[in-house]
C-alpha cells in the first residue's frame, strides 16, 4: 500500500530546501501546484522517496490519484502576502512511495481533467 503522510505545517523553504534527492540527508522532493498545472508534471524518484505537494494557489486543489490509490483532500490556497509571500502558506500533502511502480497518474478533483486536460500529473517510481 501507498503510504499517506499529512504534513499540515510543513512550509515552502522546507520542501525548496529538500529538492535534491542525491544528498544522503534527504530523500524527499517537491511538487508545485498552481492554476492549473503541476509542476513538475512528469516526476521520476527511487523507492522510499518522499513527495510534497504545495499549493501555490490562487485556488484551493487536490492531489488524486487516478486509480483511487490516494487522495490529498482539499489543499487550501495560500493566503495573503500576495506572489512573494508575506501571509499563510497553501496546503501540503506528503507521501512515501515504498515500492516501484507506475507511471502512477493523478490529477484535481476539483478541476478534473475532462475540463482541465492538461492538469495532470505523473509519478514513476524506480527500484
Ligand atoms: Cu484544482
């Protein structure tokens, strides 16, 4: 099973300063969402590796898998502080992917790809 992590707190310079998945001090990396494109859209990692979403807004969105593997909820927009920040940050949403597989799909439920096509993201773990 895919392994769910909520990481409600977790902050941007947090997920920035965890981007390299090469350092043996950290194995995570990090997913932007905006409206309406997640970025990167295309992500290769090695098993137990880590995945934040952030949501860099303006709109509230989720992290869905495809398959109903995982769902993030809703991931609220950052709020205030405008595009340099300054107010709360978006919603975050962590998983661990401990196993290979994929690619793995996933998308927003709120703005789902029949209406947004290119919305969509893909994971692909490697052993
Ligand atoms: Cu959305």
């Amino acid at each position: 099973m895919w392994r769910a992590r909520f990481a409600t707190t977790l902050g941007l310079a947090t997920a920035l300063a965890c981007k390299s998945t090469t350092s043996p001090a950290c194995s995570g990396t990090g997913v932007t969402l905006r409206d309406f494109s997640f970025s990167p859209a295309s992500l290769t990692i090695k098993v137990g590796t880590t995945v934040t979403w952030i949501n860099a807004g303006p709109s509230a969105h989720t992290v869905t898998a495809d398959s109903g593997q995982w769902d993030s909820g809703t991931l609220a927009a950052p709020s205030g502080g405008g595009a340099y920040g300054g107010g709360t940050g978006g919603g975050s949403f962590s998983m661990l992917f401990d196993h290979a597989g994929g690619p793995i799909g996933y998308h927003c439920k709120l703005h789902p790809p029949p209406t947004y096509p290119t919305f969509t993201g893909t994971i692909t773990v490697t052993p």
